[in-house]
C-alpha cells in the first residue's frame, strides 16, 4: 500500500497526460484500503451467531411478529 501511496504522483502525470484536453487541473489523488469485505464478514458472522442462539432457544420472542415496515403497510391500506 505505501508503494501506492508513494507512485501517486507519477500516475496522476500519466492520467494528466490522457485527459488534459478534458480538465484543466487533474486532482491530486488519494488511495485508502477499501474495509468493506471486512466489516461485512463481520456482520455475517454476527448475524450467523444471533441465528445459532435464537436456534438454540427454539426461536425468539419476535417469531410471529410482523416487521415494522409490514405493520405499517397493513395498516395504510386498511385505512
């Protein structure tokens, strides 16, 4: 990643050179590592994990319940 970092005024010279006719002024660039496959593996595991105690207590005090946004919908169009 600091490789990166360190190219990234060369590659903003080669990307000034292919759209100069485009921009007046090419901005400098930033590289930053991207965490989204992380954050969500995480929350997979969570929700895998929340799954195997409700499992484990033979469901949840929700099952049978309506979501929120269900409730809601029904409602409007009883109204």
């Amino acid at each position: 990643f600091r490789h990166l970092e360190e190219l990234a005024p060369e590659v903003r010279e080669k990307l000034a050179s292919q759209i100069r006719h485009q921009l007046r002024i090419v901005p400098e660039l930033k590289f930053f590592l991207d965490e989204t496959h992380q954050r969500v593996e995480r929350l997979n595991t969570l929700f895998d994990q929340i799954q195997e105690e409700r499992e484990r207590r033979g469901g949840s005090e929700e099952e049978g319940k309506e979501p929120a946004g269900e409730r809601q919908q029904q409602q409007e169009r009883e109204s």
